[in-house]
C-alpha cells in the first residue's frame, strides 16, 4: 500500500472494507473445519506466511512485494476460505508492532487481504470447487477463477485507496496497479495449486520443498529492487555534478523528474518507460558539464556565441548517456529535449510527433521548472503567467495534447 495521509475519505473506506471483512468473515464460519486434528499444520502455515510478509521487498517507488499469495491460495483449497482469511489476518496484523508501518495501514491490509481470500474463496465454492485433500487437477477452472479474483479484490481495493489520496481516476490508479501486480500473480498462482496437490498427497514436508523457490522468487523481486536503487543512486552523482557546477539550478533535475513522471502517469505512458523517463529527467542537463562555469553563472544576458555554446549541452548529455549502458534508452529524450513542436528548437530542428515522446514531455516539464524558478536574468514567474505561457505555446513550443494534460495539472494543483 502507497503512502498516504488519514483524511475523513480514507477513513471512511477503511471502516466499511474492515466492516465488510468481518461480515463476510461471519458468512463463511459455518466452512471453518474443526481445529483439532489440523492444528499443528494451521500453526505451520500461519508461521510461513508471517515469514512472507517479513521478507516482503520495499519496492523503490512505494509499496511492496511478497510470496505470500501461494500460502494463502493453498489454504483456500485445502481448509477453505474462513481459515484463510484468519490465516491473511494473523499474518499481517503483527505488523501494527513495526516501526515501517503505521496502525491503520496494518488495519488496512489486514481487511483488505483478507477479503481478497474471503471473495477469491467464495468464488472457487460457487464455481465447482471442492474443499479439503483431494485432486485439484479436477478443479482446474474454478482455481484459476479464485486465483483471479484475488487479483482482482487485492488490486482495486489498493486502486481505491490511491485513488482518495491522490484525487487521480481511480480506473487510472486501477490500470497502472494492475500492471504492477499483475505479473507477480501470473507466477505465483500455478505455485500455489501446485503446492495444494502436493500438501494434500504428502503433507507439510512437501511445502519445505517449495521455500527454496519461493526463497528464490522473493531474492530475484530484492535484486531487481537493488539493482534499480543502484542505478538512480548512480544517476543522481551525475545529476549532482551539475548541481555543482550550476548552483543557480540546484534541485532542477529532481523537480523535473518528480514532474515528469507525474505528467506521464497522466498521459498513461507504459511503466516501464516512465522508468527510463525518470532516469532521462534527472540526466537532462549532464551536458552541461562540458559548458563553460563563466557563460553557466553569467547574470547578464547571453551573447548569441554564447547561447550557442549553451545549445551544445544536448548533444554532449547524449553523448555521455550514450556510453553508459544501461542508460542509452534515455540518449534520444536528453538529445531532443530543447526540441520545439513546431520545428523551430534545437539541435536538429525536428518537428512535432518526429520529436521522441519523452522529450516532448521533457520539454514541457523542463519550462515549467525555469518559469517557476528565479534565474540569474530574471524573477520566476506568477501561476497565471505561465499557464498563459502553456496555452500560448501549446501546438507552438510544446506538444498541444500533452501541454493540455499539464495545464490541468497546475490547475487542479496535481503538479508539485
């Protein structure tokens, strides 16, 4: 769950999620079987699952990632699904305990997963499933409907929180979370029936055998964080070299990134180049390095040689990114982005939709940032002269559909 603040929304959807948990909690004891008999595997199962939510992996952006989803699908076909939902409570309510989180977060998660298995359970039931030790071969469809359908609940109910804190769409929130979670689900669903049909002919030795895979897909969602934070720790050096040599900009690149990746959640850009937007954002002007400190610091205006040496700070950016390898998908978006939509930027002079994508954005996010900011030949701008400024140069200076997308922004005060 994202980071978001206890208004009167917020809280009135958790109260109704937590009521509604408990009510179908309610609903669903006359499935709950006799603990005894079954509690030294419950006991089991309870132990791995909190295991799960403590090695979940604190994704870069917010949020996180576990391997707890297979547990929880086993114990819905195998002891249905009221124990799993006590399974989903128990297993995160410790939480409340942690430092990392705050008490209605932990309430939130606790209802919210477990209605995800109370809902995923309720499902597989009306399908066809049957619970307890037998072949779930025979129920292939309705555990593939369970499985979606906890997809499904667990990401919208996350969507709509987002949603109340951020003011954004909720079918928005609802696509991009999707796509985040989606994947994860595609793996680990035929893991867990998988798990199911061993558990049931083997018992709880056949689950140790699935800790090492499970072990490895949590070490492979850890690396990828690693290795992410690695290279925007690598970028912002860069970026902070700049900083350094500019001082009249200090904070630029990251006030842009944070903008631009705003703008392209807006514009619905794939996640995986919002990624490489933010990366490009934060490196825009790593040319200057190459520009002289007399003509970066100069109050006065600019010669026209000057200015020239100024709109060389593209092509020597690009050139740098170029040379790193896992940031050349960023070159083309630092090479363009002093491009204008109606031909008339720099370097190339390209022209409307020739302009990447990413650049076009970039320039939008780029002029914002230096018309909100004092620079040394002139004060910043007021809010009305520069959305004046957006709508003057929208299908001129800037991408007339995304300009549009950014106006209203501001206006909403969504642009910070």
């Amino acid at each position: 769950m994202g980071e978001y603040g206890l208004n009167f929304k917020i809280k009135i959807f958790i109260s109704f999620i937590v009521l509604l948990a408990i009510t179908v909690f309610i609903l669903l004891l006359p499935t709950m079987p006799e603990f005894s008999g079954i509690w030294l595997p419950i006991m089991f199962f309870i132990i791995i699952a909190v295991l799960a939510e403590y090695l979940a992996v604190y994704l870069p952006a917010g949020g996180k990632i576990t391997v707890a989803f297979p547990i929880s699908f086993v114990i819905i076909l195998v002891y249905g699904p009221a124990m799993a939902m006590l399974l989903e409570a128990l297993s995160v309510v410790w939480e409340i305990f942690r430092k990392k989180e705050v008490w209605y977060k932990t309430i939130f998660n606790v209802a919210q997963y477990s209605l995800s298995s109370g809902l995923a359970g309720v499902i597989y039931l009306f399908t066809g499933g049957l619970v307890g030790k037998q072949n779930f071969i025979n129920y292939l469809l309705p555990a593939a409907l369970c499985a979606l359908t906890y997809c499904l609940v667990n990401s919208f109910l996350v969507a709509m929180v987002i949603s109340l804190d951020s003011g954004m769409n909720i079918g928005k929130v609802y696509r991009i979370n999707m796509k985040e979670v989606l994947p994860s689900y595609l793996a680990e669903a035929p893991l867990g029936f998988i798990m199911a049909i061993i558990y049931v002919q083997i018992g709880i030795s056949g689950i140790l055998l699935f800790f090492f895979p499970l072990f490895l897909a949590r070490q492979s969602f850890e690396l990828y964080t690693r290795m992410r934070k690695m290279y925007l720790d690598t970028i912002r050096t860069l970026a902070a070299t700049i900083d350094a040599k500019d001082p009249y900009t200090h904070g630029h690149s990251e006030r842009v990134s944070r903008m631009a990746v705003q703008l392209a959640k807006q514009l619905e850009f794939p996640e995986t180049e919002i990624e490489y937007l933010e990366y490009a954002a934060i490196l825009h002007d790593i040319g200057k390095i190459g520009i002289e400190d007399r003509i970066l610091g100069k109050k006065d205006k600019l010669t026209e040689q000057e200015y020239e040496k100024i709109k060389e700070h593209p092509v020597i950016g690009a050139n740098i990114i170029e040379s790193i390898e896992f940031l050349k998908k960023c070159s083309k978006a630092v090479l363009y982005h002093h491009e204008r939509f109606d031909g008339r930027g720099y370097p190339h002079g390209l022209k409307g939709e020739a302009i990447p994508k990413a650049a076009r954005l970039l320039a939008i996010v780029d002029a914002y940032d230096a018309m909100n900011s004092d620079r040394p030949y002139r004060k910043k701008l007021s809010r009305v002269e520069i959305l004046q400024e957006f709508e003057d140069g929208a299908g001129r200076q800037f991408d007339p559909v995304m300009a549009k997308a950014f106006i209203s922004l501001v206006r909403e005060e969504r642009m910070n």
